[in-house]
C-alpha cells in the first residue's frame, strides 16, 4: 500500500502553511524564508525550492515527516 502524502510539490506555499503551520519551521530550516510574502500565495513548492536552490525532495519528505508527526499526536 502506498502512503499518499499530504503535502506535495504543485501546493502553493501559502496553501500549505495556512493548512499545516507548523511546517513553518521546515521552509526556514530549508532556506525558503519568504512563507509570508504575497509571491508565497501564489508560488508552488516546485517552483519556491528550485528558485532558491533548495533541494526540493528534502524539503516536501521533511514537510510531511511533520504533518505526520502532527496528526499521529
């Protein structure tokens, strides 16, 4: 069976963070600070991860390694 994952790389970041905020962390911690700016509303984590030259596989597992952790709690 394979585990669909709640946050994927065509989300916009915005999205993401108004759903789940505690992966606020996680962009920091990845280098994509910019969580509040109006790009953000509108920017997918595709496309946020490889303008800032972040590794984008990372930064989407790391995103649901929390979500998870969140929901399993």
């Amino acid at each position: 069976m394979v585990e669909e994952k709640a946050i994927t790389g065509n989300m916009a970041i915005g999205d993401v963070v108004s759903k789940y905020p505690n992966t606020i962390n996680v962009f920091f911690k990845h280098g994509l600070g910019c969580v509040g700016c109006a790009v953000a509303r509108f920017e997918n984590i595709q496309q946020g991860a490889m303008a800032h030259g972040i590794d984008v596989d990372a930064l989407i597992n790391d995103l649901n390694q929390v979500v998870s952790q969140a929901q399993a709690a």
